[in-house]
C-alpha cells in the first residue's frame, strides 16, 4: 500500500499567514461596506420629507395663534432645511378645545393648542391655574413655565404619563369676564348662568354664587347673543378676537384673583419620540424663538385689548390689590382657598408661593 502524504498544519507557515491577511483585507471591507450602508440608511431617514400635523381652535388673532403657532412652523421648516412639511388646521377646523385631551394622545393631531385645565379630568392638578391659588404674576409665569423650570417639568411629568409630551406653557393672562349685566363685585355675578371655560374656573365661579356653563371658546358669541347665558369667562384676547364686545356691556379683568389662563402647545409622545434626532432637535430649539414671541405680544395684546375695549364704548374694571373691589372678592372665596390649599399636592401649592 502506497504512503499517504499529509501537509503538516504549520500556524507560522507561509499558506497559513497568507490566508489569514487574505481574510483580514475581506473583513475589514465587509465591516466597511456594513458600515457605509448604515450611515447611507441613517443619512437618508433623517432627510426624508417628514409631515407634521399642528392644530389651533379659538381666534386667529390670538397671539398664541398668529405668533406662536407660525413662528414655531417656520422656524422648524427653516431648521430642518425643509425636511418638515406642515398641515396646519386653525379655527377648530381639526380638533376642538374640549376635545383635545384626548385627540393629541390618541395621535388624531400631532401637535396641538390646549388649555392646561381642559385636562382637569385626567390630570387633577392641572386645575391649581384657573384657581385663587396661583397667584404668580404674568411675569413670574412667564418664568416658572419656560421648559426646564420646576414647574413646568412637573406638569411635563404628568403628561408624559398620557402619552404627551409639552412643548410650550404660557400665561395668557388673566381671564375676563365679559357680561350683559353691570359686573364688579362677586353680589352682582350671584344666580347669573356664565360660561367657565374649565372645570377649575367653573370651581371658583360656584364659589361666589355663579351657575357655571363650561363651552368651548367657539360657541360663547352665539350664546351670549341668544340670551342663553348673562356672561362669559375667558381669554381676555381670545374674547376681543371673537368680538365679544358686540354683546356685551362689561368688562371685568380678574386681575389674577382666580388664577391664571395657563395654555400651551402639546405633542403626542409617541410621534415625538420615533422622529429622528435632527427634527426633534428642531422642535424643541423652535418651540423657544417661538415663546419667547408669543410671550412679548401676549403681554402688549392685553394691555391694549384692555384700552381699546374702553373706547369701544364698554364699562371696563380690572381687580387690583389694595382696593375694596379685590377685599370683597378675596373674602368671598377665602373657603374655597382653603378647600384648595388641602386639595392639591404640597410641593405643588409651594411652586405657587414661590414662583419656581
């Protein structure tokens, strides 16, 4: 029988080394191309078109409307070199204020306009704005809502929890009552049926004797002029917008003495958190140019709404400290701020004190 030749396996043999480099040079090209592919997907989802829906109801005058709502969407647009296309819905076309609480969750809208309070009903504490309780003033407000502030992370928190993520919260200011009836001290609003334009407000309003109406923005005019109600309490801009002031005779600014009007803009989590990196980026970098904006013209509109309502014609008040009107109304809701103090959460009732 003939030998059977073997070749030895040599570890330093030439064959063996050769093959090793061999092997080296086509896995590292591999790893290269997986890696070129990679970045070429990632380069490419994060400059394909992506459209984003943003929703208001209310006035278009508004500022949160036609400054907010269209500096937020250029901005993006513009940082996102016009990878972010937008379907804009104003004027309740879309999305209706009572219903906003559950359409930015559910993803009906992807972003949207909304009364903190409206969701009173899945977020309890969001009701300390429209109360005696929050006693910040426009200013402080201003402050203690800018992303990143303690206050407004706690209200981010608790939206988080409904599949939301807040992108802006400001104050309004204020809220007014706009009447057909002489309105200034809280015996002169006892038995009259008025629009609350929250469960907290109507709260406040039960408590000095109202009969509390909660509607949306949307169908006050209307109402008013049927008779349907006597008054109504609302977004001092949002009212001048929708021209309360053709059926009504009084104004009486609230001057903070049942809280503040706390809105914002709302995003579903969700969407928010599958966009890529750049256009979340974006959101947020133009969600700051934007309320920085709106914060300026909100604070000039309601001076001059104030004024201008004046020579429209309209009795005109506003609550100021120091003086027997503000006496009357804070004694008559003195037990409803008690009731309040225990009803929230203490670190909560603290922010309002300190403005944090």
């Amino acid at each position: 029988m003939g030998k059977v030749h073997t070749r030895q396996c040599n570890l330093t043999s030439g064959w063996f080394l050769e093959l090793c480099r061999r092997s080296g040079i086509a896995l590292r090209y591999g790893a290269l191309s997986l890696a070129l592919a990679v970045s070429a997907v990632a380069n490419a989802s994060a400059q394909e078109k992506i459209t984003l829906s943003l929703a208001t109801w209310g006035a278009s005058s508004h500022p949160q409307v036609k400054v907010y709502a269209h500096v937020f969407m250029d901005e993006v647009k513009k940082r996102t070199n016009g990878q972010v296309e937008w379907k804009f819905f104003p004027d309740d076309t879309l999305v209706k204020q009572a219903f906003v609480p559950s359409a930015v969750p559910g993803g009906q809208v992807d972003i949207s306009l909304t009364t903190l309070d409206s969701w009173a009903g899945r977020i309890p504490q969001v009701s300390i704005a429209a109360s005696p309780l929050w006693t910040l003033t426009m200013e402080d407000s201003q402050k203690a809502l800018a992303p990143g502030q303690p206050l407004f992370v706690y209200f981010d928190k608790l939206m988080a929890k409904q599949n939301t993520k807040l992108l802006a919260l400001f104050d309004i200011g204020a809220p007014a009552f706009f009447c057909k009836f002489a309105c200034l001290l809280p015996e002169s609003m006892k038995g009259h049926t008025m629009r609350g334009y929250s469960k907290g407000a109507s709260e406040s309003m039960k408590a000095v004797g109202i009969a509390p109406v909660t509607m949306g923005v949307a169908d006050v005019y209307s109402a008013l002029q049927r008779g349907a109600i006597d008054g109504a309490l609302g977004g001092l801009q949002g009212a001048y917008g929708l021209k309360h002031f053709e059926v009504t005779d009084h104004v009486l600014g609230s001057g903070g003495m049942l809280g503040a009007l706390v809105n914002g803009f709302l995003m579903n989590k969700s969407r928010f958190e599958k966009l890529p990196a750049n256009v979340q980026k974006a959101l947020l970098e133009a969600n700051v140019v934007a309320s920085e904006a709106n914060n300026k013209e909100l604070d000039r509109s309601y001076k001059a709404y104030l004024a201008d309502l004046k020579a429209k014609g309209l009795t005109v008040n506003v609550l100021t400290p120091g003086t027997p009107e503000w006496k009357a109304w804070s004694d008559a809701l003195k037990e409803h701020r008690e009731d309040l103090t225990k009803k929230f959460p203490p670190e909560l009732v603290a922010m309002m004190k300190s403005g944090s």
